[in-house]
C-alpha cells in the first residue's frame, strides 16, 4: 500500500487508514493553528498507528527526548484532538509536580478559549488551584491529577500523562494512575522525560523494556511503543578538562550527538543555546537534560552549599555558657529511621550551629529535650509541624516543653538564611565574609554534601526530602535551630570561644 510519507518523513506505508496520526496532525494545523515540528509529527503518526480491528496499537507510549523539544506543546495537540475529535470521556494530566501538570493543561485552555469554534463546545472549566479541569458537551475532560499513589483512584480513564517519569523513584504512582486504563478497551497511556539517574527506576525499567524490544521484536511486549532521542550512552566529556569547560573536540561539544538528542535542533533550539549549556552546566546536568543520557547520579556532591565554603566555617566547639540563649530544633527522615536535634547560639558576631543529637528512632526526642530545657532554657524549641517530626509535637509539649512551629514561608526564609550566612553572592562587597560557623560533624558534613533544593516558586526553596541522597535531617535540624535562634533570642552579644558544648 502506498503510504504518506511527507508528514511522517520516513517513507513508511501508513495511511489515515493505518494511523489516526494524520488526523492528529490536521487538527494541529487546520484547528489549533499549530504547525508540528517534524519529529512531533512522525511521532504522532507512529504513536496513533492502529491495529486492524481499528484500537491503537500502542496502550503505553513512552517517549524520551532532552529538555524543551516541544513536549508539552505536544501533549496539549494530542489531548485536545482526542477530546475534539475522538471524544475520549477522560483526559488525566500527571506530574509529580502538580504546577507542571497544570502547565500544558493551562496552555490548552488559553488555546480553545482563543478559538471561537472550540470555545463554544465548552461546558466547565474549573480553574481552582489542585482540581483543574476542562470539560466539553457531550461529555470529555481533562483533569489534573498528582503523580501519587492515590493519584487517579476511582477514576477511569481513556488518555493518561505521565510527564517527567523520571521523577518516579517507586512504583506508587505508575501503578495507581496508569490503572485507570483497565477498563478502557482503548485507552493510551503516554509518558514523558528526558533521562534521569539510577534512582529512576520506574524510567530505566521502561528504557530497558523499550530497548529490548528493538533487538528483539519477536520477544516484544507489541503494546509498548518506545521512542527515544539520546545520544549514545558512552558518549562522555573526553578532553580531561575541568568540569564545565571542554575543549572543541571533546565529545560533549560534538554536533552530531546534540542533534540526536534534539530533534528541535534547528527549529526552537540554537547550538548557541546548547554551547551555553555545556559551558555552564555540571556534566551530569548537562548529559541528562541536553543529550538525555542516564547517569549513576544526577545530584552532584556539594551542589548547594560548595565544599570549599562549607569547609572553611570549621571552628573548635566554644564554651556552652558562651552560646546562652541557645534555640533546639527537632528534624526526622522520612523513612523515620533516626532522629536529629540541632542547637544554635551566638558566637561573637557570628551564628553557631551543631548537630546535638543524632539517634535512631524518635521515642528518646521528647525526654531528651525536657532534660536539656530544665539545664539550658533555650529561648525556642522549634519543630516543622508539616514536616517527619510534627508528629513528636503533641508528645514533646506533653513533657512540659514548649514548641515554636514556623510557617512554611518560615521554613524557606530559614533555608535561605543559613545559605546566605554561608556563601558569598556574586556582587559582594570585598569586606563580605561568612557569619556562620560549625564544629565539623561528620552526620552534618555529609547532610550539606547531599543536600538539594526544592523550589517553592518565586525564588523560595527549602532542603529537599525527596532528591537528596543523604539523610538531611541534621541539616534540616540546625538551619531550624538558627531561625529560632535570631527569630527569639534578641539582641547579638559578643561571647568567649572555649570548648565543646555536649
């Protein structure tokens, strides 16, 4: 049969009988008003290809390209067509940051609300923070939901997306939301992502599915289709420079395999762009999301605080009579395994924080701290009542001591205050210098070096549960004790340096 080749671009048979991805593609162009990149197009086309008994041929779709190729521009043609055209009953939006689901739901609603012919098939749209969706007459939506493990439950849908997979670190999320699909005999569950690191098991276990089924089709799982945009896997930096700065032959600066990995090379992404990146950018960084290769960790040792900063605030632990009036803090692990509680006090001038305790279990927190209170009256005691530990407030108030609970923008102005009294911005003055100082612990030295940030929007951030690769809680716990200490303690005084305090 003589196919279509031109929009596919790689001379195969398909026909609008074959593929509903031509009728995809028209919608695009004819009715949003959007032209398809070339590599969306054949995409859509080879995703939507159909079995003879009319159903698509592919139920999971899996697709991994590098960073800003068009993604969610694409997700927002592919549901729409499926909810204008197909009249699917449900479209289910996930990501593991709800915001980013919400982002190509968001652009598709100002599509249609732009488009008179679209706009009045609407019936609802609900634009509440956490419940977003757009519902048509006759019945189709596209609801947001949480990649969670409660995600989707009780729902049943037609089209699932599944963007940035290789945020799943368990199994919790795929299995709640992609079982929406059981009872849907044509349903499609499609999922997003560039590459990620061997914590993404969920990602590398479909990549290897995928690749598997490309040397050996006869063994295949037929209803998976896999595609992919990466460079080779050996592909590393070759030139034995320092990070970030590579010389012109090195295989990281190579063309050829930015285009493998950007099909929008040459469309809505520059060489300049990619040069840039790869001047800037921690290898792993950049491997993962410019040429999307799996690296062993994504998270590169002392990516917030620098070792060299951190390192340089050693100082022998002072006089505890020097330090009054000290503030605790409580921080658990999720998996609440240990327990940490940090202390802060003045040094001179400066801040002082340490880890006071760090042991497993939580049971030994509150009488711990009901022994300390009686002997140091700390001026807080503080306790992130969102975080592992609030659940030890009712206990730890029930022994006699007072908990101070800051607010979530409490939390992040914390973080970004011990950050601040550490590293040294970039138009700081030549007088600049640090105003924190820290005995050198090693269960708080390897918090720092293993920490990351969650970003909370608007420049905000706090440490990171979920991203980090180390036990954080001791972090957690003396960057809470240093906010209790400036927010309750009053006026800096000037104290002696002696020895340790516990």
């Amino acid at each position: 049969m003589q196919g279509r080749p031109g929009p596919c671009g790689c001379g195969c048979a398909l026909t609008p009988a074959t593929s509903l991805g031509f009728s995809a593609v028209d919608f695009a162009r004819d009715v949003l008003g959007i032209e398809p990149l070339p590599w969306q197009r054949w995409l859509l086309i080879h995703a939507l290809e159909l079995r003879p008994d009319g159903r698509f041929r592919y139920r999971t779709v899996l697709i991994l390209v590098a960073r800003q190729n068009g993604k969610t521009s694409l997700v927002e043609i592919k549901n729409l067509w499926k909810m204008y055209v197909l009249q699917v009953p449900l479209v289910i939006g996930t990501a593991q940051q709800l915001d980013k689901a919400e982002e190509s739901w968001n652009k598709a609603v100002e599509i249609v609300e732009s488009i008179p012919e679209l706009k009045a098939e609407i019936k609802h749209i609900d634009k509440t923070n956490g419940k977003k969706a757009l519902s048509l007459v006759g019945g189709p939506r596209w609801k947001i939901e949480t990649a969670s493990r409660r995600g989707g439950r009780g729902l049943s849908g037609d089209d699932v997306n599944l963007d940035e997979l290789r945020e799943h670190q368990h199994w919790d999320a795929w299995g709640a939301v992609t079982k929406t699909t059981m009872a849907r005999p044509n349903a499609q569950v499609w999922a997003f992502s560039n590459a990620g690191d061997d914590r993404s098991v969920v990602l590398n276990d479909l990549q290897a599915k995928g690749r598997a089924a490309a040397g050996n089709p006869d063994a295949a799982d037929l209803t998976l289709g896999f595609f992919e945009w990466s460079a080779p896997d050996e592909v590393a930096c070759t030139c034995g420079r320092p990070e970030g700065v590579h010389a012109v032959d090195c295989a990281l600066a190579d063309r050829r395999y930015w285009a493998m990995a950007n099909p929008s090379l040459g469309y809505t992404i520059t060489e300049e762009a990619l040069a840039s990146a790869l001047a800037t950018d921690p290898d792993p960084v950049y491997r993962t999301e410019c040429l999307c290769q799996r690296v062993p960790d994504l998270q590169p040792d002392w990516a917030v605080i620098g070792e060299r900063a951190w390192s340089v605030l050693v100082t022998d632990p002072p006089d505890p009579a020097g330090l009054k009036p000290v503030a605790f803090a409580v921080d658990v692990n999720p998996e609440r395994s240990h327990a940490a509680v940090g202390v802060a006090g003045r040094l001179g001038g400066l801040l002082y924080v340490e880890v006071a305790a760090y042991e497993r279990g939580t049971d030994w927190v509150p009488a711990w701290l009901t022994e300390r209170s009686g002997a140091w009256g700390p001026c807080a005691v503080v306790v992130d009542r969102n975080g592992p530990a609030g659940s030890l407030i009712a206990d730890i108030e029930a022994a006699g001591v007072t908990v101070r609970t800051p607010s979530g923008n409490e939390v992040a102005q914390a973080c970004g205050a011990l950050y601040d009294a550490v590293v040294r911005p970039p138009d700081a003055p030549e007088d600049w210098a640090p105003r924190l100082r820290h005995p050198g612990q090693e269960e708080l030295d390897d918090a720092v070096r293993r920490a990351a940030r969650k970003d909370l929007g608007d420049g905000a951030w706090k440490w990171a549960r979920t991203t980090s690769t180390a036990d954080i809680s001791p972090l957690v716990a003396v960057t809470l004790a240093a906010w209790g200490q400036v927010k309750f303690a009053g006026p800096a005084a000037d104290y002696d340096v002696a020895e340790s305090i516990y």
